[in-house]
C-alpha cells in the first residue's frame, strides 16, 4: 500500500480496499497500475489512516476490524465489478 502525501490514500490490496469499502469509505478511483494490476483510491482523512493502521498493524481482535458479513461480501462484488469495467 502507498500513502501519498497528497490528499489521497492508494493501495492496490483488494482484501484492504474491500475492508475500507465495507466501512464505508468511499472510492474515489480505481487506477491502472500495469496492465493487469489496479489500485483503489480513497481520500484521505485522519479517521481513514487510523483504520489503515489498525487494519495492518492491530489487534485482530480489536473491534473496530470487525465487518458485517453480508456488507463484506457487497463490497467485495462492487469492487469487483468495478476492477472490471
């Protein structure tokens, strides 16, 4: 995963795009990397890189990680979807 230090978070982890996605972050692009590889672009706030963090270096325990399945799995489709188009 990048961090820019722009206004916007990037990372081509479909398994962490999902997760933020399913929080209910929204997407703000999704951009070519190579031609078979894409990132996910969110913009960045304080709250967004807190959770990046927890989502990476956290316990797994730790509530805040927790996801409602059938969230998880309409994200994981939309952005599936959307690595499609």
């Amino acid at each position: 995963m990048k961090i820019n230090a722009d206004k916007y978070l990037r990372t081509s982890s479909l398994n962490q795009a999902v997760f933020l996605y399913a929080k209910e972050y929204q997407i703000s692009g999704v951009n070519s990397i190579t031609n078979k590889q894409k990132e996910f672009v969110f913009v960045k706030t304080d709250e967004l890189e807190e959770l990046v963090w927890l989502y990476r270096y956290g316990e797994k325990d730790d509530e805040r990680l927790l996801v409602e399945v059938h969230k998880y799995e309409q994200a994981r489709r939309e952005l599936l979807d959307r690595l499609n188009d």
